[in-house]
C-alpha cells in the first residue's frame, strides 16, 4: 500500500455538518455519490472554524455531507489512457491505464468540484484560503491537474511528488474543476486541511477532513 504523508500538526477535525441556507444537512453514514456534480472539496467558515465538506449538486435541493459519511466512486468507465508527451508524465508511463474523474463533465461520472462558493468575500486575507493534501494511503497515488496549462506546472495536488507543496488557494465565492487521477483501481483514503488568515490578521485552523474514493 502507498502511502503519502506529509508534515503538520492538525488541530482537531470538524465532525458535525453545518447547516447552510437553501441546502440540505446529511447526517446518515454509507452514501456514495458517483455520477453527477459533487463539490469534492467543500470550504465553509461558520464564524468561528473552517471546515470541508462534500456538496452535492445533482440533487436539488443540494446535499451537504461530512466526508466521513460518503464514499467517493469513480465508476470503470473513468479508465483513462495516458496520452504521450512530457505533458502526462505525472501520471504514469504513456499507454497506461490509470482512472479520471475529468474536469470538463461527463454525465456518466462524478464530476469532482472544488469550491468556496460558501465563504463569504471580505472575511479572509485575499479572500482565499488555503487546502492542503495532507495524506494519501492506497494502491496508487493521486493527481489533480487543470487542463491546458502545460508545459507550466498544471498539478494542484500530486500525492507522488514530494517536492510540490500539495497545497492551494480556494477563493472564496468562486468555483472550479480539475481532472482527478487515480493512477490503480482500489479503495483510497485521502486526508485534506483547511486554513486561512483573517482579515485581522487572526489564524483560522487547520481543520481535517479524510475521504475515501472507491476506484474502478
């Protein structure tokens, strides 16, 4: 089993779902969502703590779940081969097969969201904080890049790679997608942070959250 982890004291998890207007709170464990678009990566700020969540968006009203209580699937149809070129190198030798959630939607997947649509502008410094990929066990690793910014680094995290700092900004009231890699077929556990610094100046988490994906 791989195994990634990397070097942070967490000052506890957030196990409750919050409440936010207009959605619905699940509190049962045992769901899995695998097609139709989640935001994987959720950030709320409740006043007083940071925490992740998984939203769901194929449903209306959306459903809001702590990461605890889902299970993450990426069906057989997400096999994907990797294409030549220095480009897809991170995800393995060309003519691989691996397994991505992509960033442009198809129906038939989960379609893995990355949001701060639920924090409010003006409350953090820049208006962003920051998500971390903190650990990764599983048969493989991870890898989430965008589209379309090679040959400049297009990861935003990539669990193999210990040079790069796992880490980025979400900003707050905006929305985004990447394409999710998965490099083997297998159960996954993947262990984020949340931070941010306040307009005062006061430091806000980490908090943590761990997922698991179903893989193939």
């Amino acid at each position: 089993m791989r195994v990634f982890t990397r070097s942070l004291t967490l000052a506890g998890t957030i196990a409750a779902t919050l409440a936010v207007g207009g959605l619905t709170v699940a509190h049962a464990a045992g769901t899995t969502l695998s097609q139709g678009h989640v935001d994987v990566l959720d950030v709320e700020y409740d006043g007083t703590a940071l925490a992740l969540h998984v939203h769901d968006e194929s449903v209306t009203p959306g459903v809001e779940y702590a990461p605890a209580d889902v299970v993450l699937k990426a069906l057989p149809a997400a096999a994907y081969t990797v294409p030549t070129g220095t480009c897809y190198s991170h995800l393995g030798a060309a003519g691989t097969t691996v397994h991505r959630l992509p960033q442009t939607q198809n129906t038939g997947l989960l379609w893995p969201g990355i949001s701060g649509e639920h924090l409010a502008t003006g409350v953090f410094q820049g208006d962003k904080v920051q998500v971390e990929l903190i650990s990764l066990s599983g048969p493989g690793k991870l890898t989430v890049y965008k589209n379309g910014l090679c040959p400049r680094n297009n990861r935003v995290y990539d669990s193999g790679d210990a040079t790069l700092a796992n880490t980025r900004d979400i900003t707050a009231a905006e929305h985004d997608h990447a394409n999710w890699v998965f490099t083997k077929a297998g159960s996954y556990t993947a262990t984020f942070s949340v931070r941010g610094t306040l307009t005062n100046g006061t430091a806000v988490g980490p908090a943590s959250a761990t997922y698991t994906f179903q893989v193939g």
